[in-house]
C-alpha cells in the first residue's frame, strides 16, 4: 500500500517557495515598489497566514520509508539550480540596464536575500545533514551563493555537539541584542570551523591543508560564484551579488538568533553538559511558516534528532518544548527591536528556567565567561 506522504499533493505546500521565483522576475524588472513583493510575501503575508491558518500539530510517523518521500526531497534538490537561475538573472539584468535607482536596488537585493537566505540557506541546512555526496555537495552550492560554505561545517562539527552551551556562538544568550549576537558570530564562527575541521583532520593522522579539508571545496565555490557575478554583470554585478549576501547572512543569522535564544543546557561539572534534549531549543508549529521554511520551526525535533528529513521532524507540546509565540517571520522582525525583544522573551526564558531547572538559582555563571569550568 502506498503511503499518504507518497503523493505529489501532500508534499505541495512546502513547494511554496518557488512563488519567490515570479516575484523576484516582476521586481527586478518592473522596479519601484514592486521590489517589496519579495520582503512582503516573506514576513508580512506568511505572517498573516499563520494566523489564519492556526496551528499545525500533527505529527508523521518517523519511520516512514524514505523512497515515500520523494516529492518532500524533490524541492531541496530542483531549488539549487532555480536559485542560481535566479540570481544571476538578476544580477545581469540590473547590472546591464541600469534602470533602478540606489532605493529601489537595496530593497531587491534586500529581496533577493530573503530568497537565498530564508530559503537557499534552509534547504542547504537539509541538505547538508543528509549522507549521501549529492545532497551534500548541493547544500555546498547553495551556501557558497551567500559566501557562507563554513556554516557546514560549523553547524554539523560545533552547533550541533556545543548548542546551548558557551561553547557555541550561535546560541544567543540570555539578554544579549542581535545587534550583539550577529558581530560576534560573524567573527567566531570561520575560525571556530575551521578548528573543527583540522581536529578531525588530526584525528585521521592529517595536516590542516590536506585535500580532504572541505575548506579547499569552499573556497572554489565561492570563487566561482563571484566569478559569475562578474561574468554576468561586471563589477556592478559583483556589488550586488556581495548584497544579497549580506542579507542572506543576515537572514540566517537572524533564525539563529530566535532558535535558541537564552535556552542552555545543564553543566553537570568536569567540562560535561547534558545531553541535548527538545526543551534546549524553541519550537514553532505555525503552519504556513513551517511550509515556506520545511519545518525549520520544527527546531526543538530537528536537534534531538538531527538525522530526520524535514517531513519527518516531529512537533511539541508546551509541556515537552518552549514556545515561540509567532512563527520565524514575525519573531525574526521582532529580533531587530531589542527592547520589544526583550520584553517579549526574556519571562519565557525565565519561566522555562523554572519549569526545568528550578535547582537552579544562580544563572550568571551560564553567561560566557563567567565560570571557569563553563568557559573551558
């Protein structure tokens, strides 16, 4: 008997990301205020859906065979190509006819961002944590169109073994402003990578600059990247592939941010944490966001068991995870106004401190650097 999940139709909602294709193409060619479709569809109208939609708490069956899946990966995979389409006939089309002026050129690179961030670097989230080479090296692709390859292996070798612990960059701590948080990623991040992958390196009996040292593979990939961007649109072509980027990076960054914000793991003493649990991240079940970002908000599942494909990943209850109040759209923009931020998350935090730490009673030792052991 064929599984529900095998059919075409049941896979389609995640498919909605290719609605970014037309809005990028009417943007970039008719200017002015369309080039808000783009930032519009993503936070304002998705926003409103969720909202409209409610609340998605059904749950697959995990074991699902994969061949029943088809239509799920299908997306991940054509999406390379489209994204990279895309872009490039973005760039040279407004590299070549000049006909945008400075505004109207930030908000579609800010747009086009959106694109290859909210989505781009999603799928290559998926894609990065599957095992087979295909897959991997289109998550590869995907991330050296935002300049980012490092993420791969800074996600798998560090986020992944040191969430929520002060050993990992891209948990944001408690109070701390995402006008903090992105700087400081950005700096740790690369060399915090790379450390991992010369580890694993030494580990096999290798040096830091042998063959097998993805960061080879990264730096072709986003040379040939900027090499497009100059083929297709000169300097000016390279100018706005360096935009989106940014913006990308930003995006990303910026989900980071709420994923985890002010969750920490227990020190059990001697250098150990807990073991990562589904109350260490914050999990979102809105429904059209977990659509247009493949049950990214699904978050608190996808660290427990970080090896499921996105159909797969399992939602929580209040009692077993904390949750976001809004899906990543509208938390995302709520991040850039600390203040309201704050006022927002910060007695989450605390009152999930209370529900599974209340043993708990001095925190400050959990801020980074403040405890010797924590900061080892």
């Amino acid at each position: 008997m064929t599984h529900p999940f095998a059919s075409f139709r049941s896979a389609l909602p995640f498919w909605m990301t290719l609605i970014n294709v037309p809005l990028a193409l009417i943007g970039t060619i008719w200017g002015g205020l369309w080039v808000l479709l783009l930032p519009v569809y993503g936070f304002v109208l998705v926003t409103v859906l969720d909202s409209l939609a409610g609340l998605n708490e059904e749950n697959a069956d995990p074991e699902t065979a994969e061949a029943d899946l088809k239509w799920y990966r299908a997306i991940t995979l054509i999406w390379v190509p489209v994204q990279f389409v895309t872009l490039f006939f973005v760039i040279g089309y407004v590299a070549w006819h000049r006909h945008l002026n400075g505004w109207e050129v930030l908000g579609l690179m800010y747009g086009i961002g959106i694109m290859t961030g909210a989505a781009g670097i999603v799928y290559a989230h998926e894609l990065l944590h599957q095992r087979n080479r295909l897959e991997r090296w289109l998550g590869d692709i995907l991330l050296a169109m935002v300049l980012y390859s490092h993420f791969r292996s800074e996600h798998l070798l560090v986020h992944h073994l040191h969430v929520g612990t002060p050993r990992d960059a891209v948990t944001a701590r408690y109070n701390e402003s995402f006008l903090r948080f992105f700087p400081r990623v950005l700096m740790e991040c690369p060399p915090s990578a790379w450390r991992a992958e010369v580890a694993m390196l030494r580990r096999r009996g290798a040096g830091p600059f042998d063959r097998r040292n993805p960061f080879w593979r990264y730096g072709a990939l986003q040379l040939g990247m900027l090499i497009c961007a100059l083929i297709v649109g000169g300097w000016y072509g390279l100018l706005l592939f360096l935009m989106q980027a940014f913006f990308a990076v930003w995006m990303l960054e910026l989900t980071n941010y709420v994923e985890h914000y002010g969750l920490t793991r227990k020190y059990l003493g001697n250098g150990r944490f807990e073991h990562v649990k589904p109350h260490h991240s914050w999990n979102a079940a809105h429904t059209v966001s977990n659509w247009m970002l493949i049950n990214l908000q699904r978050h608190s599942d996808h660290h427990y068991k970080p090896d499921r494909r996105f159909p797969l990943l399992q939602t929580y209850g209040a009692d077993q995870a904390p949750q976001l109040p809004y899906g990543y759209p509208l938390m995302a923009s709520l991040a850039m106004a600390p203040p309201l931020w704050r006022r927002m998350m910060n007695p989450k935090v605390r009152k999930w401190r209370a529900m599974y730490y209340p043993e708990i009673t001095d925190w400050a030792p959990y801020k980074r650097g403040r405890h010797e052991d924590l900061a080892s």
